[in-house]
C-alpha cells in the first residue's frame, strides 16, 4: 500500500505538472499547482489528500502488525507524514493564515 501511495502522489503531482506548463522546476514549488493560478488546482489538492490517507492507512498497517516498539515509532512518523502530506492539499499555496 505505500508503494501504491507513493506512485499515486507522484502520478498527481506529474499530471499537474503536464496541465501547468508555466511550471518551472527550479524557480517554482509544488505547491504552486495547488493555488489559484494553477489550472486545475483541485486535481493536485485532492490528489495530495487521497495520497495523504493512503499513507497514513499504510501507517496504521505498520504499527498493527509491529513486534518492536521500535517499529511502532516508526509506522508513526509514517502516519505524521501521511498527515502533513494530506494537509499540503488542504492549505494549498496562497491560503491566508
């Protein structure tokens, strides 16, 4: 399953890629297909916030099946990483605090 959400997140970020060609990679962040002078800002949006909850769910596998605590640890900065990935698409570049 991470494998999948991982492929997942970067079909989503290279399809925004394709629609935005004013996209550069050096000058430009991610971000920025999320915002309002992107294209189609909800595909890169949603797309980040399913890939999010496939991480995070690949996450709660992780610790479900952990033997070590060290394990769980691990399969929890998963699921925080799955969570900040999800929250990139919920606040997307231009969203005011």
């Amino acid at each position: 399953m991470g494998l999948v959400a991982i492929a997942f997140a970067w079909v989503v970020i290279g399809a925004s890629w394709i629609l935005n060609p004013w996209f550069v990679f050096t000058e430009d962040a991610f971000s920025d297909f999320g915002g309002s002078e992107s294209c189609c800002p909800e595909l890169y949006n949603y797309g980040l916030m399913i890939a999010g909850m496939l991480i995070v769910l690949y996450g709660l596998a992780i610790c479900i099946v952990a033997d070590e605590k060290l394990e769980v640890a691990g399969g929890s900065y998963v699921i925080l990483a799955g969570v900040f990935l999800a929250l990139i698409g919920v606040f997307p570049s231009g969203t005011k605090p």
